[in-house]
C-alpha cells in the first residue's frame, strides 16, 4: 500500500531514487512508528510522514516522524551519538553504497517522572529500550544492557528504598524547562558527550523541574526491554520500578543537574 511519505530531495540523494521509490511505494515504509520527534505513535498510511535521515561519520539511520514534527531532511550526528549500544533514534540502518534496508537496533525509551523515596519525591528518569542490547561487537542474541550500566558504576537495585549514589561525570542536561540530553565522560578526557539525546527537547512537568531544581539531581533508573513498558500514570510507573528491581533487573544512579 503505499504511505503518505515525504521524502526531500536531500533525502533521495543520500538513499537513492530506487530506495525512496520503494519507500513511496510502500514496501519498505512501516505502517505504524514512533515519531522521532515528539516520540508518539505515527502512522504513515493514515496521515503525511517525514522521513529523516541520520548520518554520522559511517553510519546513517532513516527514522520517520509526523510531518507536522519535522520536516523530512538529512540530519548530521557524530558517530557516537548513531551508532551506541543505546540509541535515542528510531529507524533502520540505511547501508548508503548498496541500496539496501536493514533491520537498526533497539530504540532507547525515556519517561520522566516523579518518584517517592523516604517521603520525599525526586525527579527521576526511567530508561526501557525498545529490543535487546548487545555488547558492540558481539555475536550474540542475549541482552547485556544492564552489564554495560553497571561497568559504567550504575548500581543494581533490589528495591527502591534510598537514593543511589551520585555518578561522577554524568549529568543530565536541562535548558529552559526542557529535557535536551544525558551526558556521560568523553573517553578522551575533554567535554562530556550525549549518551542520550533529544532530537527535540522534552517537555517535563512544572512539578519534576521543580524537584529538580530543589535537589540539583536527577535519578536515573534503567531496565531491561520488557521490564516496565508504557505507564500512563506515575503511580503505575512505580509499581513497575519496583517489580523490576525486585526481579534483579534495574540499576540506578543519581545524575548533577546540568541547566535549569
């Protein structure tokens, strides 16, 4: 069937005319995705869709997001920010040589919210991926996504009875009431990088940027894929932090405020 796609001409230039023809037509666009803006359910068979290209220094991601969102263009990103165990953007790899679409890794989920600890609330992050994370450059199909937390001082959790520990070096970036990135330390010893970024910030509530702006922290926990899903209300959120932790499968940090 085919999509109500936008696709620029930048866009064409980079995947190829058989490649966007293919996409007009239907056969490689998805039906239903999540926006790589506004990060809600689009789908391109019922409404106008943008097609976005990611580019880094080897890699590029075709992502897809409501036509009201974005408009459809080729994005420049560094390398790190593409091609991570984690990733914040949606799509699939584009290889740019063969036109040719392959199935992209697990897409990170982030939801704000505020948690209760010692009766007091904290603004927290919570972290879920999409699919499971593989260690770069393993072969295998298990998920070492808490492993990897870990191996960067996250600390697993068996519940959620005090605040973790500060991370040192990471932080999470907020500017003008919105949520734009969490930081973590260059390997290379210079300015801190995006281990999660925005492509457009995110709105948080007046409540969690004023927690935020009390305590100067902000929590981070992180579960693996199918550990706590889409929570409509902060209450449920919880319950399902806690199962997680009690399950052995949630790792947590306190992160400095970067902004305000």
């Amino acid at each position: 069937m085919p999509r109500m796609l936008d696709v620029s001409d930048e866009v064409r230039a980079e995947i190829g005319d058989e490649e966007a023809d293919r996409l007009l037509a239907g056969e490689n666009a998805p039906g239903s995705y999540d926006c790589t803006s506004c990060r809600t359910q689009g789908d391109s068979a019922q409404e106008r869709t943008s097609t976005v290209l990611f580019i880094g220094d080897e890699t590029a991601v075709l992502a897809f997001a409501h036509a009201g969102c974005l408009p459809s263009q080729v994005v420049q990103v560094t390398e790190e920010q593409l091609r991570g165990a984690v990733k914040s953007i949606t799509g699939d790899t584009v290889d740019l040589d063969p036109d040719k679409v392959v199935p992209e890794q697990a897409v990170l989920g982030v939801t704000s919210g505020l948690i209760l600890i010692a009766g007091e609330l904290h603004p927290a992050l919570v972290v879920e991926p999409t699919g499971p994370i593989v260690r770069p450059g393993a072969t295998g199909l298990g998920d070492d996504f808490l492993p990897l937390l870990i191996e960067q001082g996250f600390m697993p959790l068996t519940a959620i009875q005090a605040v973790p520990s500060v991370l040192h070096g990471w932080s999470v970036l907020l500017a003008v009431g919105q949520l734009h990135a969490v930081l973590q330390p260059s390997p290379n010893g210079g300015q801190p990088v995006a281990w999660w970024q925005a492509h457009q910030p995110l709105q948080v509530t007046e409540a969690w940027r004023a927690a935020a702006n009390k305590h100067q922290q902000v929590l981070m926990f992180a579960a693996p894929v199918g550990s706590i899903g889409r929570q409509p209300r902060e209450d449920l959120l919880r319950d399902a932090l806690d199962k997680a932790a009690a399950n052995g499968k949630l790792v947590a940090a306190a992160m400095p405020l970067a902004g305000t």
